[in-house]
C-alpha cells in the first residue's frame, strides 16, 4: 500500500483539522476517514500519540469534556500552520494522490478477484454443462455483479475526491498570492506617503526620506554636510516620490507571503537606518518619524486583517 502521508505530514494535517473546531481523537479519526472517501482509517496508536506530543510541544491545548480530551489549536500552532501554508498546499494534493493510489490497488484487487470468480464460474460450468443452472449458480453471479457495483462506486468516490482536493489546493494558492501582492502594494503605498509627508518637513528629515526612497543616493561620509531642505514644488521630490512606486520590486516573490512581507520590512528597516547614518538625524525629527510610522503601521495592520 503506498504511503498515505509522507514523514510529518500527519503533525500538519492534525493542525489543519484541530483548526477547523476543537474535537476529541475519535472524531479526528472519523474526519480522516472521510477525506479519503473511507479508503484510510488511520488507528488510534497514529492518532493519539501525535496530539499527545503536539499539546507537549504548546501547540494545542486540549480541555475535558464528559470524561473524553477535546482538543484545540492553540497561537502557536496557528503561527505554524501559517507559516507552513504552501506546505499544507502540498499537502492536501499528495491527499489527493494517496487516495487516487489507494483507489487504483482497491481496483486492482477487484478485477483479480472478480478475474479469480469468473474462471471458477466457467470451471464450473464446463463442469456441469449439462446440467440446469442452480442457485449456488446463481448466488456467484449475484457475487460478481456485487462486485463490479462496488469497485465503480469506490472509483467514482476516488474521482470526486480526488477533483475536490486539486480545487482547494488551487484556491489556496491563489488566496496565498493574492495577500502577497496585496501586501507588497501596501507597503509601496505607506512608503510613498510617508515619503511626501518628510518631504514637507523640510531639512534633514526630508532628505533622510528622499534618500530612503531614491536608494540612499544622498551625500555620506566624511564632511558631508546636511542636504538642502526639498520644498513642495522641487523636482527632487516629484523623482523621490516617483522611485518609491517602485520601490522592492527586485524582491521577487518566494510562494511564501508571510516570508515576503518579513523582506519588505527588513528591506524598509535597512534602508531608514542608513540614510538616518548618511544624513544624520535629531530628537525632535525621531519624534515626527515616529508619528509618521504610527500612522503607517495603522495602515497596515488593517490591510492584513482584511487580507
């Protein structure tokens, strides 16, 4: 029989499922034999053991209800499961897989042993050729029809489900590339808005953005002295504000939005920090960047809640 899951992809789809609503270890075994169409019932010696060890590891917590564990996914355990979302993509296609092979050797033993039923049925007849057909007779022929009926409706299953995985694992990949892109836009919009709002500050600050956003193209080093203060109408800020439309795109997504967005910020962090060294930066314009981010990370948090 081929592998249902691969190494640790139990741990993972126990996640899944302990995310959908909290459930005691029967149940999780029923709702396993239900995604395979009944063709897999994992045992409770498989089961059990990993909730065991998933609660001990702090990523699911588990309550007594009528002398029975019902289980849930705790914080932890949704960070992981979405820090692994491509992976739980995979995952549910090799699902898809495990029960389209499982339904293959289901079939295979079918047709042998409806192959071994129709040989002994014309030994049998050739047998007793001469004789008038008796019940056993037709009892073995009731077996056979039985039979072709029961691996045709286990193939349909296995179509059904196996179409039924490939969508949502479809779905999921779009959802997860949708939220990146999203993301991304978010994050070049913030930029450029708090790349206009330094602009109008004028002095240091305004040139600290402008380089940020230009790609730190401002003076640094030794005696270099502090740039000249952009006003409104100035064609340096209509180019600053121009280059931070476009700002990252050299990061090419990874098929991981939450790692993706963990890059843009690091990328945003590192380029601040060095034109806040190139530029050199006061108290009372900390202060202003801090309310410029205040506002930024407002933005923000709402954009991934609604994503």
């Amino acid at each position: 029989m081929p592998p249902v899951f691969a190494h640790g992809r139990l741990r993972l789809y126990l996640l899944k499922l302990l995310d959908e609503a909290p459930r005691h270890g029967y149940e999780v075994i029923r709702l396993l034999e239900e995604r395979f169409q009944g063709l897999y019932a994992p045992s409770a010696g498989t089961v059990y053991p990993r909730l065991a060890k998933l609660e001990a590891e702090g990523l699911v917590t588990y309550a007594t209800e009528g002398g029975r564990k019902v289980y849930s996914i705790t914080e932890a355990g949704r960070a992981e499961l979405a820090d692994r979302s491509g992976e739980l993509a995979d995952l549910e296609l090799e699902i898809r897989d495990s029960v389209t092979e499982l339904a293959a050797e289901i079939r295979n033993d079918v047709r042998g042993a409806a192959g071994d039923l129709r040989r002994e049925l014309r030994e049998a007849a050739s047998a007793s050729a001469t004789q008038v057909e008796d019940e056993s007779w037709k009892a073995a022929k009731e077996e056979l029809r039985k039979a072709k009926q029961e691996w045709k409706e286990q193939a349909r299953r296995a179509k059904d489900e196996s179409r039924r995985a490939r969508e949502e694992a479809q779905q999921a990949r779009r959802q997860a590339k949708e939220a990146q892109e999203r993301a991304r836009e978010e994050v070049q919009r913030i930029a450029v808005q708090l790349q206009e709002q330094f602009a109008r500050s004028g002095g240091v600050l305004g040139s600290l953005a402008g380089a940020w956003l230009g790609g730190g193209t401002g003076p640094s080093g030794p005696g270099a002295g502090p740039a000249a203060a952009p006003t409104a109408s100035a064609p340096a800020s209509a180019a600053e504000a121009e280059a931070g439309v476009g700002w990252a795109e050299d990061l090419t997504p990874g098929g991981d939005p939450a790692r993706d967005l963990d890059r843009l910020l690091d990328r945003f962090r590192d380029e601040v920090r060095d034109a806040a060294r190139d530029h050199g930066v006061s108290a009372a314009q900390v202060a202003e960047v801090r309310a410029g981010l205040a506002a930024a990370v407002a933005r923000l948090r709402a954009t991934l809640r609604a994503g």
